[in-house]
C-alpha cells in the first residue's frame, strides 16, 4: 500500500508540473510578466533618469528655449547602475518572453538606453530592427519618433529627415502625433528654422498631454513671436505659459518677457513698470534672479532711450551678490554695445566688450560678432594708446630736466589720490552690494595706478579707472569731503590728467617720492621718455604704424568713414613723408571717390604726382592697367619659352638675340627678372666667365631678394672654383680651337677714350651695317692699375663671320668722333681665349697670336 501510495503521489505531482508548465507558456501569462515584471520597472527607471537630466538643465531663458534638453554625460554615468538594471531587465522579458506582445517595447527601452549612452550607431540598429519586426504601430511609430533623435545627436540630420518623411506617410496615433511634432519641431530648431519649428509647435500645444513640456511649447512660441515683433501673440503665449502651475524659473520669466512686450505708454505706464521690476526685486524668492532683474530694467530703460538709465541697471545687474556668468557677460555687452552704437566712445566700448567676451558662453547668440568686434575694439585701443603714449613722450622729451623731474612727481602724487578715492569707492560698493563693481574680468580695464605700464597722461586711462566712482558720486574734483552732496559736479565727458593737474584749486606742490618704492617707479618712468634722436625716431615711426592702422581700423573695423579719413589726414599732416604716405593717400581717394567727387580728383592727383612708377597710380591713369599688363606678361613667357627652348638646344646666340629683343621690347612685366637671369646666364656661354659674373652681381643689386636671387647667388658662389682652373703662368698657350663662338674686343685707355661715346659709336655703327646680327655691347674693368677698360661685342658663329666685322670695324674707325691713343686695340678672339686674357691680362701675347692666326 504505501508504494502504490508513493506512485500515486509522483503522478500527480507530475501532473501538476505539467499544468503548471502549460500555464506558463500562454500568451497572457508572458505578457503579464513581460509587461510587469520587466518592462514596468525598466520603464520607470529611464524615465526616473530622463527626469534628472531635465531637472538639471539650466535652460538659457536669454534664448529660444531648446525643446529637449542637451544629455549631461556626467547623470548618465552616476546613474549607470540604474541604466545597467533598466538594461537587464528589458534584456530579460526579451529573452525569456520573446512571443510577448510587450517584446518590442522593451527593444524601445534598450534603443532608449543605448541613445542616451552615445552608444549611436547601437541605437540605430535597435529602433531600425523594431520598425522591420514589430507588428505593433504605435510601438514601431515611437521607435521611429526616437530614431529621429537618435540620427540628430549623431550628427546625420538628412537621415532624420528621411525619417521625418517617411512618418508623414503614417497614421498616427494621438500621442505618437504629439511626440512626432514636438520631435520635428526639435529638428528645425537645430537647423534654426524657426518659423517651421513655430508651425509645429502650434498643431500640437493643446494636446500635449505633459503639462511641463505643454508650459514650455507655450513659452517657446512666446519668444518666437516677440522675436518677430509679434507682441501681442507673444503676450498671449506667455500668459498661456502661467496656466497652472509652471516651474517658478519659467514662470519668472514669462512674467519678465511679458512686460517686454507690452505696450507703454506716457509717463504713469513707465512708472508702472518700473514698480513691477522693484516690486520682484524686494521678492525674497527672487533673490539669485536679481541679476535678470536689473538687467530686464536695463532693457526697458534701453527701449525707452533712457540710455544712463539702462547702463546704470546693467551695471547693478554685474554687480549683484552671485551673479551668472551668462547674465553678467550680457549685462556687459550690453553696456558696451550702447557705449558703441549710441556714444560713439570706443575705448569705453573696448573696456566692456572684453569684459563681456571673456566670461561669455559660447552659446549666446551673435558669439562669433561679439568676438569680432571685441577684437576690432582691442585693437583700436591699441593703435590708440600707442599714439597717445608715444605723442605724451615725444613732448615731455622737450621738456628741460628740472620740469620733467616736477611733472613725475605731481603725476605721482595725483595717481595715489586717485588711487585712494577708488579704495573708497570700492568699499563703499562692498558694503551695500557685498560685492565690488568691476567693470573688467580679466583685464579687460586699464589700470591708472602706477605701473611698469604706466604713460604719463590718457584721457580713456583715466575715465576708465574712475567710470564706477563718477557714477555714484558724479564728476567731482578729488578733494577732501568730496561726499558732501553740497559740492559743486561740473560736466564734462572726458577727464584728462593734464587738466586735473592744471585746473585743480589747491595747486599741487611739488612732491618728493615718499619712500624707495616711489623712488623706483620714478625713475622707471623718466627711462620711458626718450633721450636720443634713435629713441624718437623709434617712437615716431610706431606713431605712424598706428595713425595708419588706427584709420584702417576706423574704416573696415568700426565701419567709421568720416573718423577714418581725419585719422589719414592727420598722419599726413604730421608726418608729410611718412613711409605710408602713398596708402594712406590711396585711402582717402577711394573714401571720397563716392560722395565727394572733387576731393577725390584732389588726392588722385597727388598720388600721380609723387608716386607715378607706383602700382596705384598706374591703375588711377590707366583703369585697364592690370589687364594690358597681364596681356604683357603672357606674350613674354611665350617669348621666354622660345628662347629657353634654343638654349637647351646649344643656340647659345639666337636664345641671346631673342632675349635682347624682349628686354628692349617689354617694360613694366612682372616676369621680366627671369628674362633677366637666362640673359645672365647666357653670357656664361656667349661672352666670357667674367662677363657672366658681373651680370649675376647685377641682377643679385637689382633684386636684392627672392627665389631667383637666391639662385643667382648659388650661381655666384660656382663661379670661384672655375676662375681659379684658369692658368695663370706664364707658360699658358692660347688656344687654336677658332669654331668656338667669337667676340671682337677693344681694349682702350678709359681716361684718354669715353667708354659712353665708345659704345654709343660702337652701337651706331651695328644698327647701321650689321642689324642683322642683332650683335650686343659688353665692358668690363681690364687692368685697374693700368686705367685699361675692355668692351667687347658678342657674339659671332665662327672665325669667318668675326674677322668680316672686324674689317669693316676698322674701316669704320676713321670715321669715330673718339679720342684714343696707343693703348687703344681692337682684335678678334675665341669665347676661351677670352676667357685666359682676362684672367692673365697678357695682353701683347695675344696680339701675337692674333696676327699669326686671324685676318
């Protein structure tokens, strides 16, 4: 009984587990664990780390507000374990559930995963697999949805489009349409269209179902609209962006954007709004917007031209207790855009715009203009200071020593006043704000206080270091109990050291520096005044190098024509023959060309005048002057190619005639030097060793540099080691090899014969009888000691065609309106014997041979 018992027992317990394992196995029971036990948590733990990443990002409210925050690296990393287990889980339902229908969600969640990661091109094969395999549309649709975002983050925007495209084709559901929207409005916000992301946002921003995303499409639309001066529109959406219960920053701020776009009116609406502002400042949960604050009530004060206003909130808004980057960088560029645009004060503007730039996030829009600018700014204080420095130093060098040793030491003494009242101020503003106005991050404000950088007196030096002082307590004369509000401000722009020295009440006396460190920075000051005529000169010519630039940068930098031609006109005047004259001239011509006719004509024809070889003036003459010269150069390269041509060919005399005939024929051609060169060149072949020597030495002092000068000189140096093969015992033979080319030499007395009227003679007589030979004239130094000169006319074939010159040559003597003597003989000779004479001037030997030999 108890085995019968037993066997029962197992039966049925196997029955059981059968039941039990068909239970398992059915497709209700798979998607309730599927769905449940995997997906749910998996779920729940990327939305847990989504949600952190949106609470983290600080949205630039400064800016169209990005759609879908930017992914933090940082979140993703410290929520890695929680990402691994949403990993594992949808892992798991996939594996152990793969006929669920919850299978391709949980691919979505891996997709999901893999984005957030950066895993890209994992993430793409992810969602692609799930639009090919799933037979679930709004799943496959979600997939797709997100594989737009994935494609964008990965940098592939025309495969997000292709996505796009293809969704357009699809019926969607309610929420996948609302997702899909946003998704392609994202997208055009990346590609800043937005008048596209605009047209989205509105099919969509009443039927998002996530109140936080719906506020901030509503508030989106709002700074799209105002963008566009659409006020009332975007009043609307801001006010649509307050419904419920937004965010407090976003709501703070469609409150602040609100009152930008509303409309004001007379005096009573602008004390209203002022209210407004003063009512959120005195707000204690507003405390870290403060900066915002006083910067919208810049802007306002700003759109009602009320400029000191609006720089005086800006300032306030830098100078709050912890202020934010991004906002102090915008309250600065604002302060130095109004100092540009409507003051005209670029040293100001200078002074903020590096103020600006140097904390700016790269995000802000216009970045890459306000880089610019504050470089063209930089660069005109610059060009600036140097004149002002060089032109303060250049007239205290007139001074008589005891003068310039009296004026140090009041500059001394009025610095460290200056000084002191700044301390002041500087506590003063560090009691009421807890923070001390600065008008410069980084330098970007030059300090007046004494320095190894110091210059004796600079109109912007001073007022930049006195802007904050001046604007709490006016333009007072540094005094004792300048508070006192009784005292007397005078008006004035501009503070010049100079005149707070000369026009002061209470004179200065006279200073001796204090104590060793004083006595260090005077003497360091009196070594920057100049002393020699090579120390001015020095700052002079820097004087002009800025005048110049500082007129360019007028012109191209600040777009100032007006104050660019003064700044010419000025150098000019100054500086009469200034090494940028003919620029700086050409400048002022191509300023007045459009408006002032007459003027132009004016320095036209200055430039005519004083620079007529010049590239300028040339143009100015002939406005076709580049093309014919163009044209020029073109017909001598061809001209050079022909006779390059004949020299690698050994026509040694035909590549010379048409070189000859080129150089007469073209002037004024950039290509003329290589011309030149071969000519040089070919006299090594043509004429003699030394002949060929001399021509390179003139073309080395006529282009002093260059890739051809260089090659010249390469040539120059090869020259030595030949002149010394050549014999100069004097056992030497002349040589009997007559096929070699042929010159006929004169060796003549230069102080009895004219060598000009020589070869003046000499070339009449060539043009006349023998132009066909188009035969030209060399001379060189003979004998130094002996006053003996050599000219030589080249080149002949052969012995025959020479000594038929040479007679005729004679013949034609008589008739030579020159004087010569005994020393004065005429012969024809080989290119290598030429060669040996000049070397060993043996000058009778050769006669010998000549008479023996030639006819």
């Amino acid at each position: 009984m108890k085995f019968r018992f037993l066997h029962i027992a197992k039966f049925f317990g196997l029955l059981a587990i059968t039941s039990l394992f068909i239970g398992c196995n059915s497709k209700a029971y798979q998607n309730m664990n599927a769905r449940y036990n995997g997906y749910f948590y998996a779920n729940q733990y990327l939305n847990e780390v989504n949600q952190q990443i949106e609470d983290s990002y600080q949205y630039n409210y400064d800016q169209i507000l990005k759609i879908y925050p930017d992914i933090d690296s940082s979140i993703i990393q410290s929520n890695q374990n929680k990402l691994d287990d949403a990993f594992k889980k949808a892992s798991q339902v996939i594996e152990w559930y793969g006929t669920s229908d919850w299978t391709d969600d949980n691919y979505l969640i891996i997709g999901k995963i893999r984005h957030l990661r950066a895993q890209f091109q994992f993430a793409i094969e992810t969602l692609q697999y799930i639009n090919q395999t799933s037979e679930d549309d709004p799943t496959r649709h979600a997939s797709l949805i997100a594989l737009m975002q994935t494609y964008m983050d990965a940098g592939e925007k025309e495969k997000a489009k292709e996505v796009s495209d293809y969704l357009e084709t699809e019926e969607l559901n309610d929420e996948n349409t609302a997702n899909y929207k946003v998704m392609l409005a994202y997208f055009h916000q990346r590609e800043e269209d937005y008048e596209a992301m605009a047209a989205n946002l509105k099919e969509v921003a009443e039927i998002v179902s996530k109140k936080d995303t719906k506020t901030r499409i509503n508030f989106i639309l709002g700074q799209i609209e105002q963008g566009k001066g659409q006020n009332a529109e975007a009043y609307k959406y801001y006010k649509a962006a307050l419904d419920g219960t937004p965010p407090y920053e976003l709501a703070f701020h469609a409150k602040l954007n609100m009152q930008q776009v509303s409309a004001v009116n007379g005096a009573a609406e602008i004390e209203k709004v002022r209210k407004f502002y003063a009512q959120l400042l005195k707000d204690g949960k507003n405390k870290e917007y403060q900066g915002k604050i006083y910067f919208e009530m810049g802007e306002f004060e700003k759109k009602q031209n009320h400029y000191d206003l609006a720089i005086d909130n800006y300032m306030k808004a830098v100078a709050v207790e912890t202020p934010l980057p991004r906002q102090q960088s915008l309250s600065y560029l604002r302060v130095g855009q109004l100092y540009f645009d409507i003051y005209e004060r670029f040293e100001l503007a200078s002074s903020y715009y590096d103020s600006a730039v140097n904390i700016m996030p790269n995000d802000i829009e216009g970045y890459a203009d306000h880089v610019k600018r504050k470089e063209v700014l930089t660069d005109f204080v610059t060009q600036l200071n140097i004149i002002q420095v060089n032109d303060s130093l250049l007239s205290l060098a007139e001074l008589p020593a005891i003068s310039l040793d009296a004026f140090v030491d009041n500059y001394l003494a009025q610095q460290e006043k200056l000084a002191k009242a700044r301390e002041k101020e500087d506590r003063q503003n560090t009691t009421s704000t807890g923070a001390v106005i600065s008008p410069s991050i980084g330098g970007g404000f030059a300090s007046t206080t004494p320095s190894s950088e110091w210059y004796f007196y600079n109109d912007a030096a001073v007022e930049l270091g006195t802007i904050e002082f001046q604007r709490r307590w006016g333009t007072r004369k540094l005094e004792d109990n300048w508070r006192r509000s009784s005292k007397e401000t005078f008006s004035t722009s501009e503070i010049e050291e100079e005149d707070i020295i000369a026009e002061s009440d209470d004179p200065l006396p006279e200073v001796v520096p204090a104590n060793e460190a004083q006595a260090a920075l005077k003497k360091e000051l009196l070594a920057n005044v100049p002393t020699t005529p090579e120390a001015k000169e020095k700052l002079q010519i820097e004087t002009q190098d800025a005048y110049f630039k500082l007129g360019s940068v007028y012109r191209f930098g600040l777009e100032k024509e007006a104050k660019a031609a003064g700044t010419y006109k000025t150098l000019l005047q100054k500086y009469p023959n200034t090494a940028h004259k003919l620029d700086a001239l050409f400048a002022l011509y191509t300023l007045y060309a459009g408006n002032d006719p007459s003027q132009a004509q004016g320095y036209k024809q200055q430039i005519i005048g004083a620079f007529p070889e010049s590239l300028i003036a040339k143009t100015l003459i002939n406005p076709n002057y580049l093309a014919e010269k163009e044209a020029r150069n073109r017909a001598l390269q061809n001209l050079y190619a022909s006779a390059y041509t004949a020299y690698e060919n050994g026509e040694y005399i035909k590549a010379d005639q048409m070189l000859q005939d080129a150089l007469q024929s073209f002037k004024d051609v950039d290509f003329l030097p290589t011309v030149e060169l071969l000519s040089a060149i070919l006299k090594g072949k043509t004429e003699s060793l030394f002949s060929y020597e001399e021509a390179l030495k003139a073309f080395v002092a006529k282009y002093p540099e260059g890739r051809l000068t260089n090659y010249a000189k390469d040539l120059l140096i090869a020259v030595n080691p030949i002149k010394e093969s050549i014999v100069k015992s004097e056992g030497f033979e002349y040589s009997e090899d007559f096929k070699q080319l042929h010159l006929l030499v004169i060796v003549y007395n230069t102080e009895v014969t004219s060598t000009a009227e020589l070869k003046t003679a000499i070339e009449s007589f060539n043009q006349g009888s023998f132009a066909h030979l188009k035969l030209s004239v060399g001379q060189l130094v003979f004998d130094e000691s002996k006053k003996l000169g050599i000219m030589f006319i080249n080149s002949f074939e052969d012995k025959k065609t020479v000594e038929a010159y040479h007679r005729a040559f004679k013949n034609a003597l008589a008739d030579f309106t020159i004087e010569v003597d005994s020393n004065f003989n005429n012969f024809a000779i080989s290119r290598d014997n030429f060669q040996m004479l000049f070397q060993t001037k043996a000058l009778e030997p050769y006669l010998q041979f000549h008479n023996t030999f030639y006819q």
